[in-house]
C-alpha cells in the first residue's frame, strides 16, 4: 500500500510518482539532521519482485537491496568476488566450489540463513526453465554438505562461477517461507506473486511497496546483521525514462539521484551536484552478417576490413561525452583479456580491403533502434556520423532506423545485415562474451557459423576451460584479438556510466550487473 503520495506531471508530460513522507528534498544545511529518505530517478525496467525470475537493470538494483548473494564486489571492483553470504574455496580443478555461510547471518524475519535455503534457491533458478535467469545454473550441481556448507560442481573448468554467485537473480531466500507460498525447485514453481509484495531475503532492505510501471519503495530490514552500514532508511525508486527531466529533478532538489545522465548533461550540471563517472561495460559495435543470403555485400571479411579501418573512432567518441572511450574489442577494457588498444583509422587499409571485397558502390542499408540511448549514447547521430565516414571512405550507406521493440527481432534472428548493437553483460566476467565466437549466440546473429571459423571457436573454448587465471587471461586477449582480426564485429564505444546525486550523498560505486548498490549510499 502506498503512502502519502500524489501525481505529479512533469512539463515534457511525463507521469511520476512522488513520494512526500520522509523524503530529502535537498542537502542539509547548518544544524538540520541528515535525511533519511533518498529518491533516485531511474529510466525504470521492472518485471518482477522474484530476485530468481528478474533480468532487467531495475529489478538488479533492487534485489541487490533486497536480498544477498553467496558472494559480492567491493565498491567498483569487478576484478575478484568478496565474500557475501559465504566464503569459498575451490579444487585445482577449478570444478568444485566449497561455500561456508556465516553462521550469524539471518533473514527479514529473524530466521537463520542455512544451507537449506542455499540449495533451495539455486535449484529453483535451476529448475525454472522458463526464467530468463535460469542459464546462470547451467551445469551446476548443488549439494549440502552441512548446515552451514554448500558444495558446486561443474563437469568441466569454470572460473566464472564465483562471479556467477554475484548475480542477484542467485540470491538466497527464506526457503521455508518461499515453499510455504507456492515455491518449488521445478517447473511448477508458483512463488512469484508472494514475492511481488513481500520481502524473502537478509538484504539491507524489505519491500514496502512496489509498482512495476511507476516506483518502488524500500524500507530498512530492522533484523539486517550484514556487512553494509546504510545511512537511508526509505528509498524510492522512480521511473522517469527521460534524461532531461532526471536532470531537472536533481537540481530542483525533487530527487537526489539520476542514473542515466549523458556526458553533455553531466557537463552542464550546476552547483550542488556530484557526478561519478566511468566506462560501463556495455560495448557498442556494428554486426556485418556473414550470410551471403541476407547480404552478398557484408558476408565478404574484405568488407568487414574495409569498415573496420574506413572509421574515425575519435569522432565517433566525441558523440559519448564523460566517461565513455573507445571500445578496444568486444571485451570492455575493465574485464580480463580486453585489448589494450582499439583500432585505429588506416583509408589506406579500408580501401585495399575494400576493392578485395568486390564492392562495386551498393547501397548498404544500415539498421538501429533509435530510441534506446544506451549510456546517454543515441544511435541516430552515432549511425549519421559512420554514414558519413564510411561515404568518404567510398561506401554507400541507407540508414534505416526503427523502434528497438522491432529491430530486436531482427537482430536476434540473425536477419540484418548491417546494424548497430550492444551488449552488456550479465554478471561481472569475460566469458559473457564469448557468445560473439564464431557459432555462438551473438555470432549466429551475424549469420557467423564454426564451420567459417574453426581457431575462433577453438579460442573460445580454451578460455572457458582454463584452470588458472594466467592461463584464462592469456585466453581471453586471444580469443579478443581474433574476433578484432577476423570478426563479423566492429566494436565502437563503451559509453560512460554517469551517476549525479546531490552533493550531501557519497559512496557510488558503479556495478555492471546491479549499476549502483544503495546500501553503499552515505550522508555527508
């Protein structure tokens, strides 16, 4: 049930709610005591309160409050899990994965977080086929060891797994009470409802109310014994999907914090206001299909050559402002075994390629949603400037832009031949790319077979199976400096991830899989 609120609507028309009850509605000043409440506005993608069913950047965020995770990151540091719930060992092997809880902690309701509730949790992600979360389990096996220990095995290598353990959408819940309401580890589990409104976890916060189309609001977990220390009690979550107008919120004092802030906006920021800046780890790139049927022009490598070096990758970063750089490869530069330099503009190269081509001056239509920015980096202007660079490079280009709802049907079914994407990844490891291999997920997109390309398969697979991090890092820059040699993709840019808040709050830290942790959120 929502409290004390009312209907606000915003001069570009945009609907919100705000909340009034205990919320800040600017920085403290001389003796006022800090405040309690922070609003954070949010372009707002929320399915569900099921941490186990959720896969969109909200639902992160929120079940990252809400429940806790077997293992965790520090702050911005991707590079290696901490502990979360547990501990963790592991065989030479890199097959067995041994978890020891902390025997203290204890849910929302006071109850003890056992063993139990950790094989329950996994098991139902497992056995929920039709969860867009279930493939984090593929080829995991659970078992109890005690009351406190858990053991995962896996058939073959897999260093990923304690990243995997970071994901929310693994987090551990109240197994008692989650079967009590419908839960189960197959197929029949009917949880999702109970969840919807009720809290499951040991997180910092408990669920008070939620609205999937408009806001969410958290309250303090009275029972939480964790680690974090948060400063606010009540958090709300708003939706408010245009940039512009989180800008206005923020320096109107009407939230306190605006995620999805462009680089040209961050820089016209006025006083009062804090912005946390960094590459994200989205990569923004061109797909080239490699399916002579769907486009006789792009599946040559001659032209995916000419392409690759016709580009000014300078100018095209000018398009992303504060924190965003050039892509490097389709590994971001903050993950293990990305590029240390990204290509850089050769004419020369791109038209001796592009006469090996055989292009004799067709028009290549190119395809893009233009209405999903993706970290303040609009597709049209990126996709005006490439037709642009490509035309002075003697490429002719169409620019076919389209609503993302109907580009990504194209895109995912491998029926485009020349577009622009992204890909962000799931949980905070380099093997969420290995899907751009050849005959992997995103390489079947680009019309990219094993049969083309053996070796990069064969990269591939030595870098999912390595044992050792040496060994798995000299993996990954492989396998990136062939897909950058050989690859249907031409990676672009890694936008920045621009974080505003008002300048009385400290502690953002940016996540690639949750964006912001709000228990790190303190009061100056």
């Amino acid at each position: 049930m929502r409290k004390n609120t009312r209907i606000v609507t915003t001069a570009l028309g945009l609907t919100v709610a705000l909340t009034l009850t205990g919320c800040a509605a600017g920085a403290p000043s001389g003796d006022a005591a800090a405040p309690t409440s922070v609003v954070i506005d949010t372009a707002f993608t929320l399915e569900t309160g099921d941490p186990g069913r959720n896969y969109v950047p909200t639902g992160y965020m929120v079940s990252k409050a809400v429940y806790e995770t077997l293992l965790d990151f520090k702050g911005s540091d991707e590079s290696t899990p901490v502990d979360g719930l547990a501990s963790y060992t592991q065989n030479d092997d890199a097959t067995e994965f041994t978890f020891t809880l902390d025997a203290d902690r204890v849910f929302s309701d006071g109850t003890p977080v056992t063993a139990d509730d950790v094989v329950f949790s996994l098991n139902r992600v497992k056995g929920m086929t039709e969860s867009k979360a279930n493939f984090l389990m593929e080829g995991i096996e659970v078992t109890k060891v005690d009351d406190h220990t858990v053991l995962l095995t896996t058939v073959t290598p897999s260093l990923k797994l304690p990243a995997l353990m970071t994901n929310p959408s693994l987090a551990i819940l109240n197994s008692k009470v989650v079967i009590e309401n419908g839960g189960t580890t197959d197929n029949t589990d009917a949880a999702e409802k109970f969840l919807n409104g009720t809290s499951a976890g040991s997180g910092p916060y408990i669920i008070d109310s939620i609205d999937f189309e408009s806001q969410v609001v958290l309250t303090e977990n009275e029972k939480y014994n964790g680690a974090e220390d948060p400063d606010f009690s009540r958090v709300v979550i708003r939706s408010v999907s245009e940039s512009a107008t989180q800008k206005m919120n923020l320096e109107g004092g009407d939230s306190q914090v605006a995620i999805d802030l462009s680089g040209d906006q961050v820089a016209g920021l006025g006083k009062g206001v804090t912005v946390t800046s960094t590459p994200s780890a989205q990569t923004i790139f061109l797909l080239l299909n490699q399916n002579a049927d769907v486009s006789p022009v792009t599946s040559k490598p001659e032209f995916v050559s000419a392409v690759r070096y016709a580009l000014d990758y300078d100018a095209l970063l000018e398009l992303a402002g504060a924190g965003s750089e050039q892509a490097t490869g389709v590994i971001p530069p903050s993950f293990l075994g990305a590029l240390t330099d990204g290509v850089k503009q050769d004419l020369a190269a791109s038209k001796k390629a592009l006469a090996a081509s055989g292009y004799a001056g067709e028009t290549v239509t190119l395809e893009y949603p233009n209405d999903y920015p993706v970290g303040g980096v609009s597709f049209t202007p990126l996709a005006e400037r490439v037709q642009s660079q490509l035309a002075e490079a003697g490429i002719n280009i169409e620019l076919a832009p389209a609503p993302f709802t109907t580009q990504i049907d194209e895109y995912v079914n491998g029926r485009e031949g020349f577009s622009i994407w992204f890909w962000g990844p799931d949980y905070a490891d380099s093997a969420n790319f290995l899907p751009f291999a050849a005959g992997a997920k995103v390489g079947l997109r680009a019309g990219w077979t094993a049969e083309q390309n053996p070796s990069v398969v064969a990269l591939a697979a030595a870098a999912e199976n390595a044992t050792s991090m040496d060994q798995r890092a000299g993996a990954f820059s492989a396998f990136a400096q062939s897909l950058q040699e050989q690859g249907p993709f031409v990676p672009l840019i890694v936008p920045g991830s621009n974080i505003a808040t008002a300048d009385f709050i400290s502690g953002v830290s940016y996540n690639s899989t949750w964006t912001m942790d709000i228990a790190e959120l303190q009061a100056k």
